[in-house]
C-alpha cells in the first residue's frame, strides 16, 4: 500500500459522513446496517439509502457521537 497523506482534514471527512446517504461514505453505511436501518435503492437502483427517516436518525446519532462523545 502505498504512503498517501489525505487531503482532508479530519473536520471534512466527519462533515463527509454526516452529511449524505448510505449510497457514499462505507462508516454511514457500516453504522446504518449495524443499526438495524432499512437499506433501499434509490433512483436507477445503484444509490442506496437508509429512506428519509433512517437517515435523518443515523445523522442524528453521528452528530451526538461527534459532539458529545462518550455520553450517548
């Protein structure tokens, strides 16, 4: 494997997870199915999500554990 230094920092991959759908970040969707959230395809059937609902409790549940860690 080759040495690579990111480009982002590490507020920009947080803000990455939080942000979005189950279709892009593998932690948001590790963390939903982990969960027990319904995962759907979307659109051309290669998007997937959590549904309006899911996603709005997974980013619920991210921005507890990035904001107040340890007391969830």
């Amino acid at each position: 494997m080759a040495n690579r230094t990111s480009t982002q920092n590490l507020r920009k991959r947080v803000r990455y997870h939080y942000r979005g759908n189950a279709a892009g970040p593998t932690l948001r969707l590790t963390l939903g199915c982990m969960l027990g959230l319904e995962l759907r395809r979307v659109g051309s059937g290669k998007r997937m999500t959590f549904g309006k609902a899911g996603e709005t409790t997974l980013s619920q549940l991210i921005d507890q554990a990035v904001t107040r860690p340890g007391r969830g």
